[in-house]
C-alpha cells in the first residue's frame, strides 16, 4: 500500500500568487506512461550541472517509488503496486551522481524467479499458475487466507538509528545501503512490537529518536493503534548487527473503536508533548481481506468509507502515554499526509492534506490513469485544525473553545461534553507536503507541495505562506516534479533559509530530465542538474545529510 496525490485544479482564493515559469507552462499535454517498466541505472551516472550548487550541499537525497508493472504476462492493476525502484541524487563538492536500483526484496526475488506476479499487492491478487497442479494450487489458497504481506516496499524511507529502510506500510521493512542502493536484511515490526501494518512516515526528534504507529489486529482479542519509539543508538553502545529497533519502547496504545475494522492511517502528527492521531471512518474490513482471495478481489476493495460516521482526533500525551481527557471529533475526511502541528497558547494546532471521501486511490489504478475524465473529483485541501487542550470545559454547549486569533479553525463543545472541531482551509489542490523539519513540532510559517492539475501529475510545486497566505510557484512546460524536499543551510538564518530539491520529469522532446535546487527564500533557480538517463515519477525522499554516515 502506498498513497501518493492528485486533484483537480480550481483555484478559489484570492491571495497572491507569484509564479516563476520558463516558456509558457505548466503543460499536460504530453502524457506520462505510468504503467511502463523503468530501467535501473545501478551505475553512477555524473549530471551535468548548469548554475552553481552551494558548497555546503553535501548529502544524499534518496527517493522511492513503483518502476515496474508488468512481469512476463501478468501486469499490476495499481500504480502504487510496482516493484519498488530506489533513486539516489548524491552531491558534493559541486557535482551530483545519480543511481536507481530495484529493491531486491522477497517479493522482487519470488516474481522474478517465476517470470509472473506471484506476490499478492494492495490493488493486486496473485493467483496459482493455471499450469500447476491441483495440490500446488491448493497450498497457495491456504497460504493466502491468513496472507504474509508483501516487503515490496516502495514508499519511502526511515531512518532507525544508524539505519536506513526502505518501507511500505506492511509489518516488514527492508534494510538498504543508501550509497550503493543495495538491498539488505529484511525486517519484520512484528519480532520487536505486534503490529501488521505501520506507517511510512514516522517522526524524528532532535536526539535522533524516531517515532512510529502501527495497527495491531486481534492480537489477544484486542484491535488497537501502538506507537512506538526506536532511540537513536550510539554507536559505542551496540555494534553493527544490532539494529535500534531492539530497542523499541511502546510510549502508547490507543484501543480501535472496533475489532474487525481499524483505521486506515498514512501518517501522524506530532508535537514536543502530543501525538496526534486521526481515526478516520476509512476503515479495513478484516473479515473482507480474511476471504478476499477466496472471493477473487483485491485487499484495496475491503477498505471502506463510512461518511456518516465521525472522525475522531485522538491527543496523546507522549510523557505519559493517555489521551487527553477531552474528547475532539470532526466530520467524514479522509487524511493522508500530515504536514505539521504545534503547540500554543494552550491549543494544539495541526495541518492535513485532507479529502472529503477516497476516491484518490481509485485515481491510480493504472486502466484509470490513462483516462483523464476521472481526475476532477478529489480536491485536496491543505486544513488546520485547532484542539483546545488547556481549557474550561464549564463553559456553555455551543460555544467555540479555540481563542486564538489568527485561525478560523473552531472547537464547539457539543451536548455530550465533547468538542466538535471544524477546520480553516489553508489552500487547495495541493499534495505531498514537505517543511523545514527543524520546525517540525514547533510554529512554523512555510509548506512546499505538489500542485496538482487535471492530471495524476503534477505540474508545479509551490512555496505557501501560513501567516500571509502567499504562494510563490515553479513550472516549466511538460516538466513534472517531485513532492519538493527542503534543505536546511547550516547554521541558517530563519525558517526558509536554505534549498528546495526536486526532481524533474522532462517531457520536453530531445532533453533529459533533472533534478532541480531552488532557492527556498525567493523560490528561484539555484541550479539544475541534467541527468542523462530517464527519471521516474515516484512517492517520497529522505536526505542525507553526510555529517550523518
Ligand atoms: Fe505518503
């Protein structure tokens, strides 16, 4: 499973944009072949740059995402289903050197070996070859009515410790090399904490912690949510083979509202005393994936809406691991991507990418992306949500608890005591968010996302402005980025003080594609570096930085 963005695009406010554009763009007139196999350039392939990168640039942007799609004759039905396919932009002293290399997981081996899928995906059931004989067939149904998930992990990367993984959102992780893009050990969550799925998109504190939650289901009767945390393990205190996850604590566990339906959940906020949880009604039907081989349907399809229920907002204290005493909800949304939460004035504050129903995923269906009528129903809505935590709950049902100036966002107390939360739209048709992760936990101003148009792809990247509402955007005709990754300069002064890396798909006849630095401040060109081999569209990037080889 993995999750990624799209929109339509219809501008509806009216606060200033400025746009930095070459030539004419954005343009979707050529199209992205999705559901092609990409080439991996194991190799390091030197880009050409043109401009003038920053001497203190030193470090590795890795990225992941799905490359390939069809293996002998059977073909993937979803995007995010791929054969994971790693790429690296490695820069120092002035040059990048590019590489991709294929995970080489389980799953990679098994289909390849075989010449088919044989490995079951979110969006995609693998069945017995027709020619295998009846007792051969049988053990495969067996094996997959209680399934082990795939380690196909092609969304992003965490960081536990001194190691780097390459993860989906199933119980097994894969260890990488992230010079060389190797593929080492595999990983299951479940030999150090019992959860079946776990999100790509922990959180770091400044200590080198890492945070994560997962879904534990049916364990000892019990459905819950744990979150955990993997210190950061000096290096003097275990040696190589001793990975940090040995270390996991479980800081909490939050009980499902039911056994056999948990949450779908994609991320997480957090805050220096707060976890932040949505239990959104998007729910996996266990029972429904339990048969769904059986029934000849994809996992994907045993996920459901419910839009009449409630979202709950669970605030957890992280010292002591218990959900605040007040109660917060908000109406039907689907949330994927967090992009930051704070604490002020006695209000947790804490923005989403949020949509009114799921139908993103159906949007990447590869049969469903070569058709562009289907791409004007989900917009994506950048959302700030303001949870009152130190408040008098004596006061009046009906009224509003958030006090704070600078956000319409509203925390009604409702006849049962509990506060129904309506948030302030930020900006729309935006996706992926990234920030100026020094600032993550703590009040910050800046968000650089995708823009999203009539298309899967997007076609510009944007700079948004919390305080002044300001957008500041890039595009270049049939030019495709990345969700943008921001660089801190070291030891910089302010919150957009350093660089934003993305890479560019080139559709433009006869040039290559590139990955681009702009200036974070002004938005503008730094540099370019052509690579002259093709460039993948993927999911999410983690730097680097060489200070922390
Ligand atoms: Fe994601």
């Amino acid at each position: 499973m993995g999750f990624v963005f799209l929109g339509s695009y219809k501008p509806v406010f009216s606060h200033p944009t400025i746009f930095f554009r070459k030539r004419i763009g954005p343009s979707t007139s050529m199209a992205y072949n999705y559901a092609e196999n990409k080439e991996e350039k194991p190799d390091p392939v030197k880009a050409e740059v043109k401009g003038n990168l920053p001497s203190w640039l030193h470090g590795t942007l890795l990225r992941n995402g799905p490359g390939m799609f069809t293996i002998g004759k059977t073909t993937y039905n979803h995007w995010f289903d791929g054969m994971a396919l790693m790429q690296s932009f490695t820069f120092q002293d002035g040059e990048v050197i590019y590489r991709s290399r294929y995970l080489r997981g389980d799953t990679y081996k098994n289909n390849m070996a075989a010449n088919r899928i044989v490995v079951s995906e979110m969006g995609t059931m693998a069945y017995p070859d027709p020619s295998k004989n009846l007792i051969s067939k049988a053990i495969t149904f067996l094996n997959n009515t209680v399934p082990d998930f795939t380690d196909n992990c092609g969304s992003n990367f965490i960081r536990y410790g001194k190691d780097y993984y390459a993860t989906s959102e199933t119980n097994y992780i894969r260890k990488i090399d992230p010079t060389t893009l190797e593929t080492l050990d595999k990983v299951d969550y479940q030999k150090y904490v019992p959860v079946n799925l776990a999100t790509s998109h922990p959180h770091y504190d400044k200590e080198g912690n890492t945070y994560n939650m997962g879904t534990s289901i049916a364990e000892k009767g019990k459905t819950k949510y744990i979150f955990f945390k993997v210190p950061a393990t000096a290096a003097a205190e275990t040696g190589k083979s001793s990975p940090a996850l040995k270390r996991l604590e479980v800081i909490s566990t939050v009980p499902c509202r039911s056994l056999l339906s948990p949450s779908y959940y994609h991320s997480f906020g957090m805050t220096e005393n707060y976890l932040i949880f949505i239990e959104q009604p998007f729910k996996l039907d266990i029972l429904k994936m339990a048969t769904a081989y059986m029934r000849k349907v994809n996992w994907a399809s045993c996920l459901k809406f419910s839009p009449e229920e409630n979202t709950l907002i669970h605030l957890i204290d992280k010292k002591t691991g218990k959900e605040v005493g007040i109660k917060y909800y908000t109406d039907a949304m689907v949330v994927y991507h967090h992009v930051n939460a704070f604490e002020e004035d006695g209000h947790v504050i804490f923005d989403v990418i949020a949509y009114d129903d799921p139908s993103l995923y159906h949007v990447f269906y590869l049969d469903v992306l070569k058709q562009s009528s289907a791409l004007d129903k989900c917009v994506p809505r950048c959302k700030r949500f303001a949870l009152p935590v130190q408040t008098d709950m004596t006061l009046d049902v009906g009224e509003d608890m958030v006090k704070l100036k600078y956000t319409t966002a509203s925390a009604v107390k409702d006849k049962d005591g509990k506060l129904h939360c309506q948030p302030e739209v930020l900006c729309e048709n935006v996706e992926l968010p990234r920030i100026n992760y020094d600032f993550n936990g703590k009040k910050y101003r800046y968000v650089y996302l995708t823009c999203v148009g009539m298309s899967a792809v997007a076609t510009k990247i944007v700079k948004f402005d919390n305080e002044t509402k300001e957008r500041i955007e890039w595009s270049e005709e049939n030019c495709w980025p990345s969700e943008p990754v921001f660089i801190p300069r070291p030891n910089g002064e302010g919150e957009d003080d350093g660089l934003v890396l993305t890479s560019i798909i080139n559709a433009n006849p006869g040039e290559s594609g590139f990955m681009l630095v702009l200036d974070a401040k002004s938005f503008t060109e730094v540099a370019r570096a052509y690579v002259k081999t093709e460039l993948y569209m993927d999911m999410h990037g983690y730097f680097i930085p060489f200070k922390d080889n």
